[in-house]
C-alpha cells in the first residue's frame, strides 16, 4: 500500500485480525516503515450504504449540496465506476477502494465522507 494516497481518517484494513480501522499517524508510520500490516479496503456495496448512498436499482447515489450528485455503477468485481455531475459538469473515475472515495470525496467537498458505522 502507498502511504502518499492515504490521508488521517482513511479507512484500511488491518490483515491480522480483518478488521477496518482509520489511518492514524502511527499506522502511516508503520506503513512507511515498510509493515505490511494493512490492506486497501475494496470498495463494496455494503461499504457505499455505511457512507450513506441510495441505492436505485443497480446504481448508488449520494446528494452533495458543494459538490452535486454522485453515481457509483458496479462494472465488474470490485471496480466500481463513480460520476459527479453539478450543474452541466461531470467527471468519471474508476474507484476500486474505499480510501480513494474518501479522498475524492474530500477534495470535491471538503468535508470528510462518515462511516454509519464499521463493518
């Protein structure tokens, strides 16, 4: 795992015991230490429901009144393509896991995407 693409908050999942835990100062460290104790956490369908998204047949949405609407659409396995549209704009990004929807989601709001609770 690339400790540059994580930020404090971001959610990993610890090999040993298999559970999701935040990233922490101490976690980056071991993780820049070259610990492999931690794994990216694939992006799930069980994961866009504890953010919060809707699900509307076979997609998933989630209102932002900065950023606009986001759309995830499972393509295949874990990779999962995600939409924003605001006004006439949208973007797409293949989103494969969970930190990397939390950082994209921060970086268009600002503000941190909440867990309801953990898995």
């Amino acid at each position: 795992m690339n400790a540059k693409s994580l930020r404090i908050g971001n959610y990993i999942l610890d090999v040993q015991d298999g559970k999701p835990y935040p990233v922490t100062i101490e976690t980056l460290y071991e993780i820049l230490s070259g610990m492999d104790y931690f794994v990216p956490i694939p992006l799930t369908e069980e994961w866009l429901l504890k953010f919060g998204f809707e699900k509307m047949g076979d997609k998933f949405s989630l209102k932002n009144k900065k950023a606009g609407v986001f759309r995830f659409v499972k393509i295949s396995g874990n990779i999962i393509v995600g939409e924003l549209e605001h006004g006439r704009n949208s973007i797409s990004e293949f989103i494969k896991y969970v930190h990397q929807l939390q950082n994209l989601y921060f970086a268009l709001t600002g503000e941190e995407l909440n867990v309801s609770e953990l898995i």
